[in-house]
C-alpha cells in the first residue's frame, strides 16, 4: 500500500471510548504462570482489538506519538486495526520500528504511548501496546514480516553487539542494501533481549524469530566474537566502511555496605542470564529452592530477578527499595505482575549492611527505614530519602540479589577501543547523530546512556543508521 494515502479510517466514527471499557490484555492466572517461564501476556482476538482499537479518538496532534521514543504511527495503526486491516497496520508500524513485536512486550507503556494518550484523563488509556503486538503478529503468522531490502550498494558496516541498539541498525542499514556484519561476543545474537530479560516477559523464540528475519534480508552475525580483545577497532575500520557500538552497559553497580563479600550475596544480571538464558553460559550455579531472597533495587531489573526467583522456588521474595512506589523506577505493570506472584515489597528501607554465619554465608540483611526529605530531589529529579534514626531492622536473608543497575564496562586500556572518548562514568560520548570521537565509530544504545529501555536503544540503533548512510553517501 501507499504508506502516504488518506487512510480511510479518518472517515470512521470516533469517541467509541464512551461506548467501549477499557479491556486488560489477557493474562494467566499467577498461580499458573510461577510454574513456567512462558509469557504470562497472550493475544486479544480479533473483536478485541477491532473494539479497543475503534476507541481511538484520532487526534490530529496525537499525544502519544510524542510519547513514544520512535514516534511510531499509532493513530493510523490503530484505525486500520479498526477496520480489521491488520496487515496495513503492521506495514505502517514496521516503517518506525525494527521490533514492533518486541517493543510492545517490554515496554513501560504507562510511562510512554498509553501515558501519553489524552483518554486518560476521562478514562483509561487506548491500550496502544496490546494493539501493537497483535498486528506485528497476525503480520508475522501471516508472512508478511518481512520489508523490502535495497540491491547491494558495496559498501560493508560492521555491528558491534547484538542487542536491541544494534539489531536495529543492523537492520536499518541492511534494508538500504548496506552489506551488515554483527559481532557478538555470546554464542547466540540476541544480547540483552535473549540474556537480559526473562521468558515471561519475552519468550526466546520470539528474539530468535527476529534475529532470523535480520539473516532472511541478508544480515551476517559473527558469534563467539569480543571486539577488542579477538578483533581490535583498526582491523574493523580497515574492513568496513563504518562501525556501530551497541555494546550495552554491563558493569553491574556495587552494594557498598559491610558483608557485601558474604556467599550468597550476587549481582542480579548474572543471575538473570543463569536462569533465563538458552544456551549454558558457564556461570556458576545458584541454588534458589527453598530460600529466602531479598532483592536490593527497585527497577525493572529487581521486578525481573523478584518473578525469576519465585519461578526457581524461593520460599519467600522481598524487595527492598529505598523510596516509595510512586519514585521507583521500574515499571509499575511488572510491580503489580511480582505482587500478584507473591512477591512482597518493602518500601523506603535501606540495607546498612549484610550479616552472616559461620560458613560465611549470608544469613540476613541490616535494613534501616527511610523517609523523604521535604522540598529535596535528586539530580534524577526524584524525592530524597534520608534514615531514619532508631528504625534498625533485620531482613531474614538466604540469598541476596543486588539490582542497583550498571555502568558502561571500561573499555580495556591495551585496546584501541580505549581512544573512544567517555564520560566520567565510562559512558560513551557522542554527538546528537550518535558519532563518537572517532571518525566512522558511532554508538548507542546503554553504552551510551547508561541502563535504559529497549526502546530507547532502538532508537538510537535508527539513528546512528541514518547517519552512518548519510556520512557514507
Ligand atoms: Fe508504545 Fe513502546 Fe510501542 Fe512506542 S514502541 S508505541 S512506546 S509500546
Ligand atoms: Fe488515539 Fe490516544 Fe493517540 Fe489520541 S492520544 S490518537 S486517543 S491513542
């Protein structure tokens, strides 16, 4: 179809919101889907979809474009979705977004599309995100995942890492007939998406399906491979044309409190990596069965080792998070997920440190409560939580997981890689079209920003794409 025609939908009637609820997309019952790492989320049928999607109001300035990271088309999707034309609503999402399947799974929507869009101040939100994913896979089951690809145009990039940053560019590039070779250093592409981020949020197959779709319009991945120690950046830049970073931010941020080096006392993502990853990564085995895990963090990464660990058989899951919900960074759908399977919160406690016995294992976190400050923020803009003096606690504890986040892995100082200017906190910098210091190095995704969300690396995987074609054209 032309992507530039009047869509008929405009001519549909408008404000179904009055007449149609709100529907939530379909889930299993908790007591179920803790037996299973499956996708706890499955597909409304086609009635759903064409009635949730007709409550759409069709703004002619829609709010929630602007609140999605790639402005993706969601009115025009939402009113071919409508009228039952899914396969036309799939093109028009592909043409924003390399993984429109993928997107929709992990997504805060809350915070972007569906908390952008203006129903909700009468009501809730058009659910953009469920509507989204079933078009991308009605296309997919129907065979027309796939998009046109330019003829060779001779000239090779290379890709440095698999995730969502970098299958984006990979892609990008590709379909301007760019011959594209990824670097990953695991044995399987996929990176965060396949390692990072658990089944149930988003099943394997579906990382793989994509993956597959990227090799199908050519793509070449070269696995098992680290860039700066079995390939060095000059030997890149001798090959290709150009070189994209999307290398992630890997470098787990540290519980600095006293019995941190107690056994039993682990980073949360290499944990998540043991329990969710396809392939055997060679890490060393964490017994969760029968223990009690408390959880030190409060984003989407302590949401995720929370789920995995009851899913492994913890006795009893706590998360312990120095502020209140309303300032804590994960996603408040996967907080209302791990409550529903049982996981406990405990708001505005701190560890002060972690306590042990015997055989040096640990046996309990020290917890203080917190209370905000008044009027005071942080740089993050969040309010300050300070102790509060006397409420000293103890946190039975048999296992501890530690999800503060990360920071960008240094680059190796023998490496050529180390010429890549960073921040003082080893992020990557680049200017607004993702170049780095060095001419034909761009970057993005969290090696550039830091921890961040799926869609903001595919963001920036586009990006550097489009300036890597105009630098090269
Ligand atoms: Fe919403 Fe994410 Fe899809 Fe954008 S990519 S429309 S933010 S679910
Ligand atoms: Fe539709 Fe809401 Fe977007 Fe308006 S803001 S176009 S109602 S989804």
């Amino acid at each position: 179809m032309d992507l530039d025609e009047e869509p008929t939908h405009a001519k549909m009637a408008k404000f179904a919101w009055r007449e149609v609820d709100h529907a939530e997309q379909p889930k299993r019952e908790a007591d179920e889907r803790i037996t299973d790492f499956h996708e706890i989320y499955s597909l409304f049928d086609e009635a759903t979809i064409r009635e949730q999607a007709s409550r759409c109001v069709q703004c002619a300035e829609p709010a929630c474009v602007e609140g999605c990271p790639l402005h993706n088309r969601i009115p025009e999707w939402l009113g071919l979705a409508a009228e039952g034309r899914y396969l036309e609503a799939a093109e028009i999402s592909r043409s924003t977004s390399n993984m429109p399947e993928i997107c929709p799974r992990v997504c805060p929507q809350e915070r972007l599309c569906e908390g952008s869009c203006v129903i909700q101040s009468r009501e809730e939100p058009i659910c953009i995100g469920a509507i989204e994913k079933f078009i991308n896979e009605y296309a997919l089951a129907h065979g027309e995942g796939r998009v046109d690809v330019a003829p060779p145009n001779g000239k090779r990039v290379a890709v440095v890492g698999s995730g969502p940053g970098g299958l984006a560019c990979a892609d990008e590039l590709s379909q301007l007939g760019y011959s594209v070779t990824v670097f990953e250093s695991q044995m399987l592409p996929g990176g965060l998406l396949l390692f990072g981020i658990p089944a149930f949020k988003l099943e394997k197959e579906i990382v793989e399906r994509r993956v597959n779709l990227l090799r199908h319009q050519g793509v070449v991945f070269e696995t098992g491979v680290t860039v700066g120690v079995d390939l060095t950046l000059d030997q890149i830049l001798k090959d290709f044309s150009a070189v994209f970073l999307g290398i992630g931010a890997l470098k787990p941020k540290p519980l600095e409190v006293p019995g941190a080096e107690l056994k039993g006392v682990i980073q949360g993502l290499p944990f998540l990596a043991q329990k969710n990853a396809p392939i055997a990564l060679g890490l060393p085995p964490v017994e969760v069965k029968g223990k009690r895990v408390v959880v030190l963090g409060g984003g989407d990464s302590a949401m995720d080792c929370l789920r995995t660990a009851i899913r492994c058989g913890a006795t009893d899951t706590v998360c312990a998070y120095r502020r209140d919900l309303a300032n804590m960074p994960g996603s408040k759908k996967e907080y209302h997920n791990a409550t529903e399977e049982g996981a406990r919160f405990m708001f505005l406690t701190n560890p002060l440190s972690l306590e042990g016995n015997e055989r040096g294992e640990v046996s309990g976190v020290h917890c203080v409560r917190m209370e905000f400050e008044l009027g005071e923020s942080d740089a993050s803009g969040r309010r300050k939580p300070r102790p509060v003096p006397g409420s000293e606690f103890a946190l039975p504890a048999d296992l501890v997981l530690i999800a503060y986040g990360f920071d960008p892995v240094p680059f190796p100082v023998d490496s050529d890689l180390s010429r890549i200017e960073v921040n003082d906190w080893g992020a990557t910098q680049v200017d607004a079209d993702q170049r780095t210091n060095i001419p034909g190095v761009y970057a993005g995704g969290d090696v550039v920003r830091g921890p961040s969300l799926v869609v903001h690396a595919v963001r920036d995987g586009r990006r550097a794409a489009a300036s890597i074609h105009r630098d090269l054209s």
